[in-house]
C-alpha cells in the first residue's frame, strides 16, 4: 500500500454522502409531513416528527431574546469548525483511520446543520425517541454523525497509538 496516497477524496465522499441523506431526508420530512405533525414507527418508542430547532443541540439557546444572534452564532461556528476539520483532514489524508473517519461525519453533520441555519434560519429535527417515560430531544441525520462521529473520536483516543489504518489500495 503506498502510505503517501491522499485518503482525501474518500473522507470528503463521507461528509458528502452524509450531507447528502442528510439533505434528503430532511426534505422528505418538510414534503411529508405537516409541521408538528408525526408518524408512528414503533408505538410509545419512534416516530417521524416536523419540529424546527431554533437552537444548538437539544435545543440550547431557542428561547432566546435574540435569536437572530443565536442563528449567526451557531452559524459562525459551524463553518469554523468545519473549516478546522477540513484543514486537519488534509493534513492527515495519507491514512484512512477512525479519526479521520471520525472528522469526516462531524465535517458532514455540521455542514448540513449549517446548511438549514442559512437556508431556514433553523434546523428541520424529525427522529424522536421516547424510552418509558424519558422523551429525548428530536434529532436529525446531521446530528447523528456528528455525536457518532464524536463518539468514534473519543473511542480513538482510548486505543493504543499503533492502531491499523483502515483502509485499502
């Protein structure tokens, strides 16, 4: 395997593909589903809901006296940190490892978030789970990679530093 070969073009096909299921299953949702309405998946656990967040993850921030400053806020910093990535994914593209798969999801999570802020002024939220009587947050697919992402991130900063590169020639 040539270890200088770019990884690049693979990790942004990640935050593409995520980017795009992300687009698409939020556009089904505004297309399908009335805003505050919901479908049944599994009774009393899963339903496909229309909410619109306002805020940052689990609605921080919604109920704001400036919710304008909020948007550009958020906004602001998830470019940022997507631009951030972008750079530590280039600088780490030789290897195709689970922290470059792990920035991957969260560049494609972020940038689809960031897209609604821009286009919407708020993000489209439309998986809810309820576990007995907890009811979390609805969330969404950008949302998704980005807290797997994260997760698969601290997961790599628990294995030892001579874990294997993950992908192939």
């Amino acid at each position: 395997m040539n270890a200088s070969k770019s990884r690049l073009p693979w990790l942004l096909l990640i935050s593409l593909a995520i980017i795009v299921l992300d687009r698409a299953s939020k556009e089904w949702v505004r297309v399908h589903i009335a805003v505050g309405h919901a479908i049944v998946i599994i009774p009393r656990f899963f339903r496909i809901t229309h909410v619109f967040n306002e805020g940052a993850a689990f609605s921080l921030f919604a109920d704001t006296a400036t919710p304008q400053r909020v948007r550009w806020a958020l906004v602001a910093f998830s470019l940022a940190a997507s631009l951030v990535i972008l750079v530590v994914l280039v600088r780490l593209s030789h290897r195709f490892t689970l922290t470059t798969l792990s920035l991957a999801m969260i560049l494609g999570g972020a940038l689809g978030n960031a897209w609604d802020r821009l286009r919407y002024a708020s993000v489209i939220d439309f998986i809810e789970i309820h576990i007995f009587r907890y009811h979390w947050p609805d969330f969404n697919l950008a949302d998704s990679a980005i807290v797997v992402g994260a997760c698969l991130l601290f997961l790599d900063t628990l294995l030892p530093d001579h874990a294997p590169d993950l992908g192939t020639d």
